[in-house]
C-alpha cells in the first residue's frame, strides 16, 4: 500500500446539506468517505446509523469507510452489512465475539477493518491481524471530531507495519484523529496509508488544497 488514501469523516460536514458535502469532498480529491458511527454508549456522543449511509450509498460512489463506535456490532451488524458500506471496522473493545464479527463482515463480502482505543496495547490486535483488511490504531480518543493527534500512538502503527511484512500480510493501516498535513506526514513515515481527516479537511475553505496537502506532506 504506497499510495495514500485520503478519507475525510463526516463528522466535521455541515450536516444540513450532507449530499453536497459528500460532492465538496470527492470533488476536492477524497479517495474514500469515513463514517463515525456512534451509539452514545461506547463513546459519549451520538452520531447516525445505517439510514444515513444508505442515503449517501444512493447519492454516489465513493468508497464508503464506516467506523462503527458502537457496543454491539454484532447486533447491529446485518443492517450495516445492508446499507451500502465498502469497508466495516469495529473496535476490539467492544462486547462481541472480535473474530466472528470480523469472519461475518468477510462473508458478506464487505471489507473487515479492527480499530483499538489508545489505551488499548497492541497485542490485544495481534491473533487478529491475518484475517483483516485494515488495522485502525485510534489517534484520538475516539467519541468527538477537533481533538489533538497522539504522535505515542505510532509504535503501534510501526509495530503493525513491521508485523505486516514479517508474515506476508496485507492489510491497510489507518489513522484517525488530529490528521492535517503536518500530522499526515508523521503517520505516512511509521507506515499508515489511510488518513482521516475531519476538521482539516471539510473545515477547510480549500477541501481540495487540504487534501492534496495531506497527500503530498
Ligand atoms: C473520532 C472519530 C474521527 C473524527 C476525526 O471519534 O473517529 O473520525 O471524525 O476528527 P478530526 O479529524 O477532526 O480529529
Ligand atoms: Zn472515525
């Protein structure tokens, strides 16, 4: 994975007009959309479900990243499967069955991605990197948009780029939380490829300057 894939969440869009927002980002250059979804429970904010993806998923194309901050995926896990999403990723923290989640999500064709908190080490990810699509090693703690980058958080993101290579695997490393350019090149050198950006890139007057800047840093 060499080229960066930019994801902007659409946690920081004005959400009264979602449709053009998702427009201003794939006009300005996102490779993928990031949704936060958010049950009040596993983090303390509310967010949207799998009504609003399903709206976006009619209204484009672009890759649709959901990023499920919810105690039960399990539970709710068919209706996400149902709605349009590319790629699911749940936390390891919450309270479900990781490795049948992360099999279930596979078997409906949809790719499997595995976040953890940053209080969270990175051994608890380890039996699970063969059977993923993406690692997310949180750069934030995750429930709200605007926070700082936690730079600590990279040893995880090299500890899984080294683990990658020595076991031939080949999944995606994602970043997620105070990504702007200068926090984008850090994470690009300890070996992320997908950047999420909220604030700086929908809070953004130029999205497509922001972007190309993410890229580029
Ligand atoms: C945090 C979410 C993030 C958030 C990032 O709970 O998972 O995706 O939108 O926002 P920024 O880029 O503003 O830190
Ligand atoms: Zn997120």
């Amino acid at each position: 994975h060499t080229d960066r894939i930019i994801a902007p969440s659409l946690l920081a869009a004005d959400w009264g007009r979602v449709t053009e927002e998702v427009c201003r980002a794939i006009n300005s250059g996102a490779d993928w959309l990031h949704l936060d979804v958010m049950d009040g429970h596993f983090v303390d904010n509310i967010s949207f479900g799998p009504q609003m993806i399903q709206a976006i998923h009619e209204s484009n194309d672009i890759f649709l990243d959901v990023h499920l901050m919810i105690s039960r995926p399990d539970h709710y896990l068919p209706r996400f499967l149902a709605c349009g999403a590319d790629m699911i990723t749940v936390h390891v923290e919450a309270e479900h069955n990781v490795s049948h989640t992360l099999a279930e999500i596979r078997k409906a064709g949809v790719l499997a991605g595995l976040a953890l908190n940053p209080a969270t080490p990175f051994e608890e990810v380890l039996p699970h990197l063969p059977h993923i699509d993406l690692l997310l090693p949180m750069t934030v703690v995750p429930g709200f948009g605007g926070q700082s980058f936690m730079q600590d958080m990279m040893s995880k993101v090299e500890a899984a780029a080294a683990f990658r290579q020595e076991n031939g695997l080949n999944f995606h490393i994602e970043v997620d939380g105070g990504i702007n350019a200068e926090t984008a090149a850090i994470a690009a050198k300890a070996g992320a490829n997908v950047l999420v950006a909220g604030s700086s890139s929908f809070g953004a007057q130029d999205m497509k300057a922001a972007i190309t800047s993410m890229r580029e840093a």
